[in-house]
C-alpha cells in the first residue's frame, strides 16, 4: 500500500512540473510507559513521517507531513514544488541519489517487539522500581519511561530509487533520588538498543548503587587543570555535541567545522581511531540505506591520529566529486549529513590501569548536565560532570560534588589514551574508556 | 467538518464506556527559510495533522494518537487509548473546569505570515543578511569590536509556527485556538587574527509579521559585533563573583531552574524541593517569578487555552520572596487539591498533555543599566544564553555565550563561554537588585524538553544583580 503510495506521489510530482522527485515515508507503532511516582501513564501512537523533495534545474523544495493522505500529499506536493519554484539555483545541486543495492544485510530487527503488550511493559517497569525500592528502602526511584517502537521506512525517488527499511527500538530511562547527611542527589539512567532491553532491572540498580557512591562527596577547593577518565557513556555524550557536527560534511563545506582543510593531518593522538559504521551487527543507527535510499557503508574518520573523511550524504559528496558515504539523515523534510554508528577504537588495557597511570585527576561516570552548550564550531566543551570521583596516586580516592568541565577538545585530543573495547552509548557513539589530559574542572 | 469529526470520537468513547472523553486536533505548519553564507539553503513547510485522544476509562488513564483523519482510525484510536487505560494501575480524578467554548485567536495579526508569498519572505531574508553581515556598520557597535575583522559564516533563519488547535471533551468544552508564532536568528562567525568567536540573534513571539521585520532592523547587526568582540573576549576569572544577568540569563534563572520546580507533576512526585514551602521565604523581597499565558510584556508567547481546554491564568510562583504558587494541570490540580493553571501543554496531537511553562519571567524592579553598573563596580556581566539544565534540586548550570568583565563601574574586557553554577534556592537570596524593564525572549529557536516533548516557551525579565555566584572558565 505505501508503495503505491510513493509510486504516484513521484508520478504526481513529476506531472506537475518536478524535474526529479523523492518521497520518504516513516510508519511506526510506538507504545510507551511513563511512570511519574506511584503513577503509570500508558499510551500508544501510530506515526506517520512523510517527506518529499522535489527539483527543478538546480531549485529544490522540500515538504514534511504527518499523514499520507493522498488529498493531502498532493496539497504538500504543489507546495513543495510552488517552494522550489519561488527561490534561486543552488549552484552545487547535481541531482538525487542514483538507485544502488545494499552491500549489507544486517537489519535491526527484533522479532520480541511483535508480541510486547502494553499491559505486559506496565508490569515489568512497576516490577523495576518496586524492586530498587525493595532493594535501597532510602532511595526514591521517581520517574521513568520505557518505549519501544517498530518502523518501517520507505524512500522512492524518481531516478529509480526503492529503497525499504525496517528496524526495531527499545529506550529505558530512569531517575532516582538519593540523600545524604548534607544535599540530595538526583541522577538517571538512559539506555538504547534495537533488541530487547532485558536487563533494566541490572541497570538501575547499577544506578541504585552509583547514587549512594557519591554519598559524603566533597566539593572540589579550587579549580584544577587535570586528566579525567571518562566512562564511555559520558564521552559519547561530549563528543556528541562537541565533535560529531564537526565531522559532517555540509558543516566543513559552510566553514562551520575547526576541521576544514585538516584531512590527512594529525588531529590527536597515535590512539585515536574513529570509524563511522552504517552495517554495524545491531547499530542503533544501521539500515540497510541512510535516509535518501543510499547503501550504508563504513568510513575510517580518524586514524592513529589523523583525520582521513569527512561523512558525506549525496549532496555534499557530488559538491566535492565524491561518492556519498551513506550519511544522509532526514530533519524534518530536509536533508543533512549524520553520523551512523561511530565508533571509536579502543585497547586491550583495562580501565584500572587508565586510572592508576594518573596522579591526580578525576573519574567521571554519570551523564553530564548541559553538554549541548559547547560548541562544535571552536571545540570548545562545556558540561557540568555529575557521578564525579578524584583520582589520587592512581587510585579512586573519594567521590565529588558535580565539577564544570571546560576546556578544547582538540588540545584534549592530542594525548589520549582509551582502554578496554568500544561500548554501546544512546548517542550511537561505541566507545571505549577515555583519558584526557589538559581540561579544567571547577 | 474537523469538529463534527472529534464529537463523534466522543460520542464513540462514551458509548464504549469512557467516563471521559478527549479529542484534540492539530493542524500545525512550521515554515522554514535558511540561508547560509549568502546562499539559500533551506525553504521548507512542515504540517502535522492529527488527533490525540485521552480517555478516562474504568477510573483510569489511556492515551492514543494518529495521523490519520479517517473516521475508522480515529475510532480505532478511542479504543487504543481504552486499551491504554486499562494498562494503567492508578485511578486517577481531573479537577472540575467550567466547559470552555470559543475561538482564540492571537491578537493584533495585521499581517499573517502565511499570507506572505514565500519568495517575499526570502527577499526579506536577503535583505537581512546584506545588513547584518556589513562589518563596517557591526564594527561602530560594542565596546570592544576590533575594526577589521572578517565573517567567516552567516546563517540567517526565518520560522513561523502557526495552526489550529482544537479541544473537544465530554463534558461540552469545545476550543478552537488558532495560535501563531514567529521569528528570525541571525548567527555568525567572525574571525580576529586568527581567533573565531560566535555571536547570535533572535527575535520572535506571536506577533505581526510586519512587526517582526520592524523588531529585527532594530537589532540587525548585533550578532555581527557580538561574534567579533568575542573573538578578543577571555575565558572569566573562575570563582565565586557578582553576576550581573541579562534578560535571557535571568530567563533561564526563572525557567530552568525555578520554573520546572514549581511543575505541579514534580510536586506530586516528591522530587521537587519546593512541595512545602508555599508561604515561605525563599528569596530576597526584590524577587517576584511570574509564568503567564498572555504577559503584559512585549514580545511574548501568546497561550491564552492549554491543550486540555483551559483558559490559562497568571500564576505568581514567587511573589516578593515569599513562595506562592504551583503550575497544574487538570490531573495535579485534582490530586493536589489546587485549581488547574493553564499549564497543560502538549507537543503536538501526538503527546499527551503534561504540566509546562508558558511564559516565565522575573517580575521588573527599579534599577537602571546604568544604576547597577556604577553601584556594583565589580562582576562577570553575563548575557547570551547558550542554555542549560538543572537539577530538580536545585542545581543549575547554565552558559552565557559572551559578557564583560567588571570593575570601577566599566566594563575592562570582554568574557567569553561563561558557565554559571549554583542552586536556585541558594542564588535568590542573592539578588541583591532588579532591572526596571522586562524583556521576554519568545523566539521559536530552541524550545523546552520534558518527557520526548518539546514546547516553545517564553522566558525572561530584568537585569538581575546577584552575588556570590561560582563561575566557570578556562584556567590557563
């Protein structure tokens, strides 16, 4: 049905004038559990992403609608073409994606999801917090989510792209509160896969007891220049806001990215080795294509140091006479460049061992709070670091009161060092542990 | 007819057995115009159309959505929501609103963006961009703007939000609310002997768009002057120091930190720290916190229904330091035993609704820029949010892209990437003076996130003169 669907919507378009057409179509079934306190809020969604992107010579327009009635679409069509029509040639526009098969067969797809009942998830959450609450009688588990959804994607253009996808998703989060003789300390958890979540219960517990690890922690006397050993989930989340956009392609060609220009130059250090992976086994982000019906494929980034490519969707690689590396995300009816799965490289010494080879610094193991204040832009990191231990003498030796993070992450780059091997983050960052040196923490 | 459509899914939910019944529709645009470096990047519309559904079965909560309009969907989308009802374990009661009926529609529209062709609003963004990247005009602007600098980026954006609410319930309130809101940011680049520094603009709100051009040829090359002074500011001293706030840092005082705290849902679940202390002191007199639907101030966001039907209310959530208010919906209205607020917003038809902000602000005091520059002699001035978080404990952090240092009352060197950290219950016993103007920052350009949803709200006030602030920086 949503073949047809995009078949005469192509059809439709092109008869009004377009050059070229594209439709996308996002369906998912999302059911969700909130729990606000003692409270479960459930509900289920039925969704409909539509985009369309038409050309004309070198003039694009672009729609985005909720629902794939065909009344409505043709309305949006003639508006995305009207759109196209109304504004000036982008002189670097060469066309949409030409149709090409996956080299991959490694869809996301858990069958689990098909039989999961919204009663069922209400039990199994109920049963998670009332087990912590069994567990830590002292501790207050006050809000949590879990949802699981099951799309399907279609992307058609009129150059003969079919491209379908489907995939499925888990998210998990929670919040517990805690208090010591002094303050009381909120922090929470957020897990994210394609499969079947089976271990949250493992998971907040784990949070359960990092929340009372951080009980009688000290503030930090003064400001401190130091090395800080990060666990996977905190970096993945710097270097989501700091690091990713820098890597994208439109963003170097606009000048947005301290990166222009530095391809096959040194960027960090020997350790450093980062690769963009759309065919990952279970990625978060693997498809069999990215967003606009191009395969997925896999791109070395940084290696031992030096940055190799930049990761291109179709656009931005004809810019530059290249081939599109299979990054191309949808934001609204637009489309832009984004990383896949990024994974950084990491090493067979142990997170022990990071942490025996500093003399004083910090280890950080919480989400941070305000990461999306620094700016991709300059590399400059801005975060407030919560779960947060001082190192001394190559030894955890007391936990702190959250510490402001500041400092470039290029400089940070320059001498660092990773143990143990990459891990899943919700970002769709795979990382390892990571020690920076050179950042300042107040 | 839409509305013939969302009686009958009532109808539908009642003869199923629904004590309750919901229907709200959406049929939001969201128009987009970016241009990027002197080039036309983005022209887009985005239209969501659809219908949540929230039902009160068997004395429980269900909700459902679709993006279909078919009269079968949507009855399948009632029984969705019964299914969703019966996953619940609580029972739970909405507090008793008098039925509302009516169309609200955002006054003083003169000139809609939507009956704006498409190609005019991209001649005025053009014409916006020749202004705000002429360096020799942002160069006669600041207090520290070298003379030669050069743009390096330029991104101007156009949105306009705007579109038909629609609440129908079983108990005969029956809304249209036809709401619109838009704005232009500007942001640029500007390079100074090799160093980059940022600045930005936005103005917006639910306003006029011929007003709105008029507000952005006000301040047209302000993100210019700001991105080169930048590129010559220092990291602050760290530390503990005065801060002097700007309106969009003291929004983000009043929304972040204060606002979500006084959220009738974190009330409920214990995780706010504020659930016993109405009546108390927990601010300096000079302090009074407003959340408003439809503020006397210029810009705002004009929300005068919430998504549950209810005509929103001012709500003092300080008031002279005492602490005096909550934020509710009709569910923690009921549970709390307090009169709903207004402040049931939704995302979309796609979520349901929760306990939001709408416009957040300080209340005005009486200094002048100038009184607090000379009376405070030394302090970070800090302005430009880049955003933040905080804690429901209180805990704050919060950046400020650029400001000033202070001493013997003038501004000696331009800051940069300042972040501000503290507790909000701790920081209000600190405002030691106010500003006598409010300002509102009401552009659609960054919105707020709760529960996977995102809502545009309003925040502001005055200058605010706070001390013993910790401030982070580089420490080189």
């Amino acid at each position: 049905m949503i073949d047809e669907i995009c078949r005469e919507s192509l059809n439709y378009a092109i008869k009004q004038g377009a050059d070229e057409a594209e439709i996308y179509v996002y369906r998912g079934n999302i059911k969700t559990i909130r729990i606000e306190g003692e409270r479960v809020y459930p509900s289920i969604k039925d969704v409909f992403n539509v985009a369309v992107r038409v050309s004309i010579g070198k003039k694009v327009g672009s729609i985005f609608t909720s629902t794939v009635s065909s009344d409505i679409l043709k309305v949006e069509i003639d508006k995305a073409i009207s759109l196209a029509k109304g504004r000036e040639e982008d002189p670097h526009w060469s066309g949409l994606p030409d149709p090409a098969k996956p080299i991959h067969k490694n869809r996301s797809f858990d069958d689990r999801f098909l039989s999961i009942e919204l009663d069922d998830m209400a039990k199994e959450n109920l049963n998670v917090i009332n087990s912590v609450k069994n567990e830590h009688p002292d501790l207050n588990p006050f809000e949590a989510a879990n949802e699981v959804v099951i799309w399907e994607r279609w992307i058609f253009n009129s150059r003969g792209v079919e491209a379908y996808d489907r995939g499925t998703t888990e998210e998990f989060f929670l919040s517990i509160k805690g208090k010591d003789a002094h303050r009381e300390i909120s922090m929470y958890d957020y897990e994210m896969s394609t499969n079947y979540i089976d271990n949250k219960l493992g998971i907040s517990l784990n949070l359960a007891n990092r929340i009372k690890g951080l009980y009688n922690a000290e503030k930090l006397r003064e400001p401190l220049r130091c090395s800080i050993v990060f666990h996977p989930k905190t970096i993945a989340e710097i270097l989501y806001f700091v690091f990713t956009r820098a890597i994208t392609a439109n963003n170097v060609q606009e000048g947005r990215s301290p990166l222009v220009g530095k391809i096959d130059t040194r960027i960090g250090g020997s350790e450093l080795t980062i690769i963009d992976n759309g065919m990952l086994p279970n990625g978060l982000m693997t498809t069999l294509y990215d967003a606009e019906g191009v395969p997925r494929e896999k791109t070395l980034v940084v290696s031992k140091g030096t940055l190799c490519s930049f990761i291109y969707d179709t656009y931005t690689a004809r810019r530059e006479n290249r081939e599109s590396t299979g990054n191309a995300v949808r934001a609204g009816g637009s489309v832009t460049v984004g990383h896949s799965n990024l994974i950084i490289a990491g090493s067979n010494i142990s997170v022990s061992k990071l942490i025996s080879s500093v003399d004083k610094g910090i280890y950080v193991e919480g989400f941070s709070l305000n990461p999306h204040s620094s700016n991709f832009i300059t590399g400059e990191i801005n975060a407030v670091l919560y779960d947060v231990h001082l190192i001394r003498r190559g030894s955890i030796e007391k936990p702190l009161f959250p510490l402001n993070l500041s400092g470039n992450i290029y400089d940070a780059f320059k001498e660092l060092q990773v143990a143990g091997k990459p891990v899943q983050t919700p970002y769709s960052i795979y990382s390892p542990y990571i020690l920076l040196h050179n950042l300042t923490v107040v | 007819m839409v509305i013939d459509l969302c009686i009958k899914a009532v109808e539908y939910g009642l003869n199923k057995g629904c004590k309750f019944v919901e229907i709200r529709y959406e049929n939001t645009v969201y128009e987009h115009i970016q241009y990027l470096n002197g080039r036309l990047k983005e022209v887009g519309s985005e239209r969501y159309v659809g219908i949540g559904v929230r039902v009160i079965f068997d004395s429980k909560l269900g909700f459902s959505s679709t993006d279909s309009l078919l009269p079968s969907d949507l009855r399948k989308t009632v029984d969705y929501a019964i299914k969703a009802a019966k996953a619940s374990n609580m029972e739970v009661k909405i507090a008793d609103v008098k039925p509302l009926t009516g169309t609200f529609k955002t006054p003083n529209v003169k000139l809609h963006p939507q009956d704006k062709e498409f190609s005019e609003k991209i001649m005025d963004v053009k014409d916006i961009f020749k202004h705000a990247t002429d360096v020799d005009e942002a160069s006669k602007l600041g207090y520290f703007t070298p003379k030669k600098f050069t743009i390096k980026n330029s991104t101007i954006r156009y949105t306009a939000i705007y579109g038909d609410q629609i609440v129908v319930n079983s108990e005969g309130t029956n809304v249209v609310f036809n709401h619109l809101l838009t704005g232009y940011a500007i942001s640029i680049v500007a390079e100074y002997n090799g160093i980059l520094g940022d600045g930005r603009l936005s103005i917006g709100g639910s306003m006029d768009y011929s007003k709105l051009i008029n507000e952005m040829y006000k301040h047209v090359y302000d993100a210019t002057w700001k991105s080169a002074e930048k590129a010559v500011a220092k990291p602050p001293p760290p530390g503990k120091h005065l801060v002097i706030s700007y309106p969009e840092i003291t929004g983000l005082f009043a929304h972040e930190s204060f606002g979500h705290m006084s959220e009738g849902d974190f009330i409920l679940t214990g995780s706010s720290p504020l659930k016993d202390k109405i009546g108390s002191q927990i601010a300096s007199d000079i302090v009074s916190i407003v959340d408003d639907g439809t503020p006397e101030y210029f810009p705002n966001i004009y929300l005068p229904v919430d998504s549950e039907g209810v005509k929103t209310k001012k709500v003092y959530l300080v008031k002279d330091g005492i602490d005096t208010g909550f934020l509710h919906s009709r569910l923690t209205a009921s549970e709390l035993n307090d009169e709903p607020t207004g402040n049931a917003r939704a995302e979309n038809h796609r979520h349901i609704p929760l306990v939001r902000m709408r416009n957040t602000f300080f209340e005005r005091g009486d200094w002048s820029e100038e009184e607090i520059k000379s009376e405070f002699k030394r302090g970070i001035v800090v302005d430009d949010g880049l955003g933040g978080q905080a804690e429901l404990d209180g805990t704050f952090t919060f950046s400020a892209s650029r400001g000033y240092y202070l001493e013997g009352g003038e501004y000696k060197y331009p800051i940069r990437d300042v972040i501000l950290q503290g507790n909000i219950l701790e920081m209000l016993k600190n405002v030691v003076a106010a500003g006598n103007y409010v300002y509102i920052d009401s552009a659609p350009f960054g919105a707020c996130g709760k529960g996977g949803q995102r809502v545009y709200v309003g925040l502001g006030g005055p200058i605010l003169v706070i001390k013993d602030m910790l401030v982070g920086g580089r420490h080189d």
